[in-house]
C-alpha cells in the first residue's frame, strides 16, 4: 500500500512525487510516458531561472530528479479506474491494481490536432500550439491562429503585440469568443479574420512553414496565405476519460479542484494540464504538483492510524 500514489509523470506528477517522497511516505508514480509532453516539446525559454532548454533535456532531469528518491517509478503503465474508499484503489491498463491512501492525479492533456497534410512535418518548425511559449519567436512575423473561440482570440490579440501580423480562421460563419474578447481583436490594426474557413493543408518549404491553405467554405474556393507561423488553437484535451463518473469534472473534462488541489474524492488530490486550473505551463503544473502533494500529506497525517 502506497502512502500517496501520483498517476502521471509529466511536471506536476514529477513534482508531487518529490514533495511526496521528501516526507519519508511510501511514494509511487504510474506513468504512461514519463516526462508527459515536456517530451514533444523542442525549445523551452520560460522554465524561470533556466534562460533556455530543451524538453528531452528537462524530461530527463524530472526523472533523475525524481529517482534520486526513494520512489517506485512505474512507468509505460496505464491508469484505466479509480475506485474510491478508505484504500484507494487504482487499476492499470495490465490488469495489475495499486492501493494507495492518497492519490495524485496529474495525467495532463493534449492539444487537438488540425489533422491536415503538413501539420507534423512541421510541428516546431512553425506549427505551435502554446502562445505563451513560442509566441516571441515568431516576433515581427507572419502568422496565422486556427481556432475562434476564446482561446483562438485571446491568442491572436497575444500574438498582434508580438507579430507582424495575425490572421485568425474559423471555421464556423462566426467567432465563437466573449464579445469582450472580438471587440478588442476586431480593433486591432495588425490582425485579419476569416470566417468560415477550413483548414486544409500547412506548407512548407521542407525545413519549415511559409504558409497554409483553406478552402472558404461559402465559395468552395481553396485559398493559400503565406506565413511563417500557424498557432493551433482548437481545444486542450485533459486525459481524463478513465475518470467519468468518479471524479468531478469540468464541462471540458478537466478534474474539479479547490485552491488546495482537492478533488470531489476524499483523499484524491489532483495537479496540472488535466485540472481546472488556469494556464497551462510548466512552471505552473510543477507548483501544482508540489502543492497537491503536500495537500495530500495533510490529509495523510489527519485520517490515517498513528
Ligand atoms: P503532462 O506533461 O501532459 O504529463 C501527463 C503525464 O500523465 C504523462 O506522463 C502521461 O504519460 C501521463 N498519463 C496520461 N494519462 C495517463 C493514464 N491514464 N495513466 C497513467 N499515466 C497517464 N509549457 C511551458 O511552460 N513552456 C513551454 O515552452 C511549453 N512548450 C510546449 C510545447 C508543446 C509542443 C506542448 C505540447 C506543450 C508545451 N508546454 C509548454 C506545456 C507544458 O508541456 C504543459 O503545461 C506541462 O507539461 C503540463 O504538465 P502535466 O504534468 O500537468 O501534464
């Protein structure tokens, strides 16, 4: 039996399980893929106090740091149920089953994919999908943001202080963003929207992007903007699905929690990507992570028998 379990190994699992583990408590981490999307990422220039690095370099330092302690790493595993009670219990994909009095649930999320010819060719050779990350390289730029509801739009007025110039598509016949939020766009002298646009294709000249194809769906015309960066911005997906019904969760799937990393379980705390909390950056998913952790071991010396 586990003392605290953490269910994920990105930045808020690798820091919950350091927190966890420097209590002296018996401390495990599942893990589908340690190091989580840290591993897809290329240059990271916003980890404060590290002017820059690359997401491999980072992920193995989480690991390192992680295994430095006494913790049973579980890694290539998959959480699929979590069953509540005194003993939480925690079901792995294998078939195995853990037990734990406390858990931590950091399974973040991924960026929904456009899905179109070109897209992964030349995903970090200006397809981006994080504003706040990549957002200064594209400086007195080109680029295009896909995607018009708030994070669509809150990007590309991120972006218009940056760039040269943002052309923001939706494919609907309208933006589907707060009238706060279309009004500060709209008045904008540096950006230009399309309604009703279906992205079709991202090109490129074999090392990076120069631009991207639509077809306007009110002509069936199929058009091509030149442009050195595409911001993607049609949702974040929490991986979450393996806890519907258990665990509140938000209308877009992230887990409920309170200031403290409480979830609607008792004894179930949860960190990072796959919560409600706002932003999603490292730096923030590793306060998280610490923050659930200790949450947790509050809990932990509260119920548990002396
Ligand atoms: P994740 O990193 O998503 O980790 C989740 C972990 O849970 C993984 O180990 C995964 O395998 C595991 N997992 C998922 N489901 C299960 C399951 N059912 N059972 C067991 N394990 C499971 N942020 C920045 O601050 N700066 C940047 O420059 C930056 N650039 C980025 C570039 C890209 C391309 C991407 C995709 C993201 C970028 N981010 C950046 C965002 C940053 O990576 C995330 O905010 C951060 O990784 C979130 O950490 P997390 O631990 O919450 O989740």
């Amino acid at each position: 039996v586990f003392d605290m379990l953490v269910v994920g190994g990105g930045p808020a699992g690798a820091a919950a399980a350091i927190y966890s583990a420097r209590k002296g408590i018996r401390t495990g981490v599942v893990s589908e893929r340690f190091g989580g999307q840290v591993l897809d990422t290329m240059g990271i220039e916003n980890f404060i106090s590290v002017k820059e690095t690359e997401g491999p370099k980072l992920a193995a330092a989480l690991e390192q740091h992680v295994k430095s302690y006494d913790v049973d790493v579980m890694n290539m595993q998959r959480a699929a149920a979590l069953v509540p009670g005194d003993l939480i219990e925690v079901k792995l994909a294998s078939g195995a089953s853990l037990k734990a009095k406390t858990v931590v649930l950091a399974t973040g999320a991924r960026w929904r994919e456009l899905n179109v010819p070109g897209e992964q060719q030349y995903r970090n050779r200006g397809v981006a999908y994080c504003p706040h990350c990549d957002g200064p390289l594209f400086k007195g730029k080109r680029v295009a943001v896909v995607g018009g509801g708030n994070s669509g739009v809150e990007a590309a007025i991120d972006l218009a202080g940056i760039v040269a110039h943002v052309t923001l598509l939706e494919y609907d016949s309208q933006l589907r963003a707060d009238a706060v939020l279309q009004r500060k766009l709209y008045s904008l002298p540096n950006v230009t929207v399309i309604t009703s646009a279906q992205t079709t294709e991202v090109t490129g000249d074999g090392s990076k992007v120069n631009g991207m194809r639509y077809t306007d769906r009110a002509s069936g015309e199929s058009r091509h903007i030149a442009l050195e960066g595409i911001f993607v911005q049609i949702g974040l997906l929490p991986n979450t699905d393996w806890l519907k019904g258990t665990v509140a969760l938000s209308n877009r799937g992230e887990i409920e929690i309170d200031a403290r990393g409480q979830t609607s379980v008792p004894g179930v705390f949860a960190a990072g990507d796959a919560t409600t909390v706002p932003y999603k950056q490292i730096v923030i998913a590793m306060g998280e992570g610490s923050k659930a952790a200790l949450s947790a071991f509050d809990h932990l010396i509260r119920t548990s028998a002396p």
